[in-house]
C-alpha cells in the first residue's frame, strides 16, 4: 500500500444538487464503491456480478451526462478507461477500492459549487501470528455490523466461498507443488548436461527419495511461509453510520501457525475550511466521450448532455 495522496476538485455548479453533487469515477479493470449503506457501484472485467445504485437514484436526472451512466474514454495516448457517473451527497465518506489502490472521497458544499477532496488512504501496519481458529475468527463478522469482504484488486469475494482454505487444502497444494518441483527437475535432467543435469543422474536416489516423501509430509518441519489468497483481502464493517477498514494478508508458516499482516485503514472527515485552503484545487474538466470507444452511445446522447450543462450555467 502506498503513502497517502490527496487531489482537490472544484465541482461546478451544474454538477451540484441540494444534497449530492455528480461525479465520474474512473477505473481500468475492478472497481467497488461503498459509503455506509453498503456498496453502490462493483464492476469487474469478465464478471457477470454488477451493481449501480446510480441507476436507481432519481436524483440523477438533474444532472447531465445522467443518459450515459457509463463510458470509455483514453488517458494520454493508449490507456482505456472506463468512467461510471456517481452520487456523492455532501459531508459523507465514500471509499472506493480500484484496481490496487483503496482511496476516500469526500465532497463538501461551496455555495453553489462544491469541494471534493479524493485521497489514498494512509495504513497503520503491524503483524500477528494465528491458529488457523483465530484466524477465521478476527475476519468473521460481529451480531451489530454490516461486514464486506473486497480484495485490494477491486473484486469482491464470492459469498458462496470461504474465506481462506482449509489446512487439508494448503497441505494438498503444499503437496502437488513438491510433485511439480520433482517433476521439472525429471524434465531438466534429461535435456540439460550440465552441472545440474550431472548431479541428478550422478545421485538418481536425491529426486526418488523426495518423490517417494510427499506422502509422509511434516508440516512442522519448516517455515514454508505460503501466502494464502489471491491478494490484501480488505475488510470493511459498517455499524451505526461508522466505517471501519482493515486489510489482511495471510501466510501458512507451519501447521496451525498464520503470520497475518494486518492494516487499520482510518476514515477521515474533512471541513469547507480545510478544503478551501489546500495549496492546489483542480477545476473539473467537462467529459470527452468518443464515440467509437462507446458504440451504445450516440451523437444526439451527447449533444442532449452538452445542451443541458449550457442550460444550467446560465
């Protein structure tokens, strides 16, 4: 995770209601957004789980751009980005995990405009060694909260699967990896004659010794020191209108024996004051939308959002 960064935006006056302004998010391959009533907006390449609250807000028609709640747009010359049109309502974090990064946004009202504030959120590290047990029970959920599992990548975790394997699994795969590495060093040696190759043929019992082992592994022999999961699995309980963020990354060292990294992520609020006197606030650009990036698109759609952002800055 990566020291904390803070962009401010000046949100014009058309992108302004009377609690919320408009906003679009962009990301490149998984995104999910949450604020504390759950999630509003998940899209992940290649999945077919989609969320947007977006769709259900009638608030949304006061804006424009409301008529394409998605598009594709490029940054710089070859990046593909996708935008999604969100709501923010004012004085209301709103944490959003995309494609690596977890970031906080957090809009405040300026007269008729509006401050928004996006910053990547700073972390507090430190590290615990668990049983298996204590392991599923720092992540199970509490009777009083709301609780969201989403890896650091932006995707979320099926509700359908565990969390983390089982030890059988991690032994299992422990297992196959040791049939893989015997294996490959079979393959090597019958095509390679040099030192390595040499050794192998020379001492033919070193690879059937190990092979004949995988059976009868120890699991406390060593630190084998595994990461389980596909990356920081981030956990996000809601209770009482209060967010709170952990991430966790989790090792098998030897049987019954996590190393578990854990970082408290804090939630930060902010005030029209700090806002306004931050030493850079960029003015939000009008979208760009092309259309042979965005074939669901058409001219007259774009031409009728252009006409009402001129309507509203009368």
């Amino acid at each position: 995770m990566k020291k904390a960064t803070e962009i401010i935006q000046k949100i014009e006056s058309h992108y302004v209601g009377d609690d919320c302004i408009q906003i679009m998010i962009p990301y490149e391959k998984a995104i999910t957004i949450l604020d504390q009533d759950g999630i509003l907006f998940h899209n992940k390449t290649g999945s077919n789980l989609h969320i947007n609250k977006y769709l259900e807000d009638e608030r949304r028609k006061q804006f424009p751009y409301s008529n394409i709640p998605t598009h594709y747009s490029k940054i710089g010359l070859f990046k593909k980005m996708i935008f999604a049109n969100q709501l923010f309502e004012f004085e209301k974090p709103y944490i959003r995990i995309c494609d690596g990064f977890i970031s906080e946004s957090f809009v405040v009202k300026d007269n008729n405009q509006a401050l928004l504030i996006n910053s990547i959120m700073q972390n507090d590290k430190y590290t615990k060694h668990m049983t298996y047990e204590e392991l599923l029970k720092f992540v199970d959920k509490n009777d009083d909260e709301q609780i969201y599992y989403v890896y650091l990548s932006g995707g979320l975790h099926p509700d359908n699967c565990a969390l983390y394997p089982t030890e059988e699994k991690i032994y299992n795969h422990i297992k196959r990896q040791f049939e893989k590495n015997v294996k490959d060093f079979r393959e090597y040696q019958q095509v390679h004659t040099d030192v390595v190759g040499q050794y192998l043929s020379q001492n033919p019992w070193f690879l059937n010794y190990i092979e004949q082992s995988i059976n009868n592994l120890d699991l406390s022999l060593i630190d084998f020191n595994v990461g389980i999961g596909d990356s920081t699995l981030l956990i996000l309980r809601i209770n009482n209108d209060n967010i709170k963020i952990q991430g966790v990354d989790a090792r098998f060292v030897r049987k019954d024996d996590f190393k578990v990294d854990i970082y408290d992520i804090p939630v930060n609020k902010y005030t029209l004051e700090q806002l306004k006197f931050m030493p850079k606030i960029n003015i939000t650009k009008e979208p760009r939308i092309p259309l042979r990036l965005n074939p669901g698109v058409t001219k007259h759609d774009i031409q009728e959002a252009k006409q009402m952002v001129k309507t509203l800055r009368k």
